[in-house]
C-alpha cells in the first residue's frame, strides 16, 4: 500500500449516516446558563443568602452569596423552551433545535475547558474533532479543504490555532484558516502575476522531486500531507474566492443574517460563509466569536452580555433558517457551545466565576431531535443532576450522525490506538435520546 493510501485507509462511514457536514459555532469564554438558557427561580427567592455547601473556588472575589438573574425569560415554541431577553431571535427558532441542559467537564481554566470540549481531553496535542471528522470522511469537494476556520479578522480567541490542530494526525487534517478580508486564503495567490502555465510547470516538478523523496523515506507523513496541501492549494485558486463571494447572495439573505449592521454584521458574514461552505461540500466548519473570551463574564454581566449577545445571536439563528429553507439542515449538524458555564454565586458583586459541572449547549439539524430540552441542573444551576452528558459522550453522539463508530476511527499513536473519544479511557456512547 502506498503512503497516499495509508492515510486514506481510515476514511468512510462505518454506516448510513443521518448528516454529511458539521458547522460549529465555537462559543469561548463560558456562556452563563441560568442567564441564558437554564433561569432557576431560587436565585431569585433566596438572593444574597448562601449556597447549601459552597461551591468550587476557581478565582478570588468568589463570594458564596447567590446571584439571581438580571434578565428576564419566557416560554418560546410549541416545546416551551425558556430563553433569555438576552436572545430574541434564538427564541424563534427553538423548535429546531435540541438543547442539552446537563453538559459537564473537567476544568474550569478557559483553554484547559476547551481543549475537553474539541478533543475530549485537557491537555493539548490531541486532534479536535474537526481533525477526526476531516481524517476520517475527507472532503466532498476536493477543490476546497475537508474541515475550514472562521475566525474574527482583528485576532484569536483564547488558545488561538491550538483549536483546530490536528494533533498527532497528518496535518492535512489541521483545520484551514479563511480570512474575512482581502484574499480568502493567506498566500493562495502569487505575489505578483506570473507567466501562463509556469504556476502548473512549478508544481508539476516539484510534486515529483516530492514523490521520488517519499520513495525513498518511506513513512514520512508530514510529506505527504505538504504534497497534497500544494495541490488543494492550486485548486482552491478559483474555488475559495468563487464560494466565498456573498455579493451573490440576495438582499433578503444579508439582512436575514444583518451582515450590513454593527456589531452584528462580522459574525453573521462568518455564519452566511458557513453555509456556503458545506453548500458547496465542506466537511467541517468552525465559527469562532470576537477576539478572547468575550463570554466571560466574572463583573458587570448585566451591562456586558449584551455586547456578545447581539454579536452571535441573530447569525446563529439566520443559519438555522437560512440551512433549513433550502433543504440543507436535515443534512448538516449545527452545534452551538461553549466550553463550560457559570456559578450562581456572585463574583466581584455583579459577576459569576467558571463553572464545570454545568452548562448548556444546542444542536440544530442532522437526525438530532427538534424542540428537545435534555437533562437538568440542580435547584440553583450549580450541577448537571440528570442525564448528565460528559463531553466524551457528546462528541460520540456527533460521529454517530455521520456515520461514524467513535470507537472505530482510530489513529496509531504512542503505541495505542486513538479514538475521538479516547473511548478506552473514557467508556464513551452515543446519546441515543438526542436523536430522531
């Protein structure tokens, strides 16, 4: 078998699967549950009184005096989901989609926590889960990469390109950065223009300088993934430029999405490029918010939502509209989190600190169920109390819409045989009552 088979090898589903494509809207910084999606009337009742055996200290000025909500909820659809003010047009759309009230992790530090959330594990050096679903299905457009990023132009989140690594997998599986301005792709096109044909020639020849090189160090993956890059790389010349123009998108569709209005605009047209993404056969996309930790809120979260509410809310909700008016959300999984929750103590008098033992999450589209409300937290939000849902376990449920046995995508590495889920380390399942 050759190298190019062998990485290969591993790719296709193990059964018919539900969704071909994944988008994911990469919530960081720790949205709050009970002020977003989870509204616990006993903070109110019992506001500045104590919580019955404290809770985990993470960072100072952590008081254990509960904090109530300062935004008000209602009931939204025919599922009676409750949704904060906070988010006017999620709450339009919740009868498509299924929230997970009982999400837990293991760390509260930000990059720790999101590490857990793309690669089920703390520490980096493990492929996320954009890497694992490129490697194992590849791409349905070979002009364009299997698994694409969608960053904020004016910088990273925290953890910046260790959110799309691929890890110990080839690097052609490492997620592929779009720019939002100029060229889609940094480097895509020369410099200055060059002759007719010497682009094709240059790269013709040093494919085969490449190859006879591969020939003689059997092994050597990084060369093969660079071989390949080189060739998407002279395909995507057209293909980007040409999927990532919205100037052909209707005047209806920009406004759905408000790519032409402040502090909306920049993260709907990430939104609106994602759908055009797995239009036109991406695998995998990733969405990140502005710069940072934007939803961490440990002062002043009345006043400071706001800010990163409106910069996500209406995006997020145009996909969903816009996916399912065309026929494309059956096929194409939408996940919305971020990497753990909040306290329902105070921190700073008007703040909330980190918290692991619970948060929320949504799924949209893909076989998953609509109008679902999963699992709950405890009186006050502090704890997932049932069905709980270990990350291991949600990222397991994700494969299985694809067609994937989390237990059977396996990369040798280290002397053992990985898995998205770490399945031996972490028993993980599939949640089967998330699905249709």
């Amino acid at each position: 078998m050759v190298l190019a088979d062998l990485l290969h090898a591993q790719q296709g589903s193990h059964f018919a699967p539900k969704a071909r494509a994944v988008i994911q809207l990469v919530q960081n910084g720790g949205p709050s549950q009970m002020d977003l999606f989870d509204p616990k009337p006993e903070l109110l009742r019992l506001a500045g009184k104590p919580l019955p055996g404290g809770v985990e200290i993470h960072q100072p000025n952590n008081v254990n005096t509960l904090l109530p909500s300062p935004f008000a909820f209602k009931k939204h659809g025919q599922c009676g989901m409750d949704i904060s003010e906070m988010l006017p047009h999620t709450a339009r759309i919740v009868d498509d989609l299924t929230f997970i009230r009982s999400m837990h992790t293991e760390h509260n530090n930000h990059l720790e926590a999101l590490n857990m959330l793309l690669t089920c594990k703390i520490f980096p050096g493990r492929p996320v889960m954009g890497a694992w679903i490129s490697y194992a299905l590849g791409s349905e457009n070979q002009n364009l990469p299997s698994y694409v990023v969608l960053r904020d132009p004016t910088g990273y989140t925290i953890g910046g390109k260790q959110l799309w690594a691929s890890g110990y997998l080839p690097a052609t599986y490492a997620g592929v950065e779009f720019s939002m301005k100029g060229a889609p792709v940094h480097h895509l096109n020369p410099p200055s223009p060059q002759p007719d044909g010497s682009q094709r020639q240059t790269l013709d020849l040093l494919a085969k300088i490449n190859q006879a090189h591969a020939r003689q160090h059997p092994g050597e993956l990084e060369l093969e993934a660079r071989i390949r890059n080189f060739e998407l790389a002279a395909r995507m010349q057209l293909a980007a430029g040409e999927v990532l123009d919205v100037s052909q998108e209707t005047a209806a569709t920009k406004k759905l999405y408000g790519i032409d209005e402040p502090n909306v605009g920049a993260y709907g047209l990430r939104c609106l490029m994602a759908r055009r993404l797995v239009e036109k056969g991406v695998r995998f996309v990733q969405v990140t918010t502005s710069p940072g930790q934007p939803w961490d809120h440990h002062n002043s979260i009345k006043k400071d939502m706001h800010k990163i509410a409106t910069e996500v809310d209406q995006g997020s909700a145009a996909l969903i509209t816009d996916l399912k008016s065309r026929g494309l959300l059956d096929s194409t999984i939408v996940m919305w989190a971020g990497e753990f929750g909040r306290l329902p103590t105070t921190q700073n008098g008007d703040g909330r600190d980190h918290n692991r033992n619970a948060f929320t999450i949504w799924f949209a589209g893909g076989g998953f169920k609509k109008g679902l409300i999963y699992g709950e937290t405890d009186e006050f939000g502090y704890k997932a109390v049932v069905n709980r849902v270990p990350v291991p376990d949600m990222i397991a449920t994700v494969l299985r819409q694809l067609g994937l046995d989390h237990k059977q995508v396996q990369y040798a590495h280290g002397g053992r045989l990985e898995t998205p889920s770490d399945v031996t380390v972490t028993g993980a399942k599939p949640v089967l009552d998330l699905l249709a």
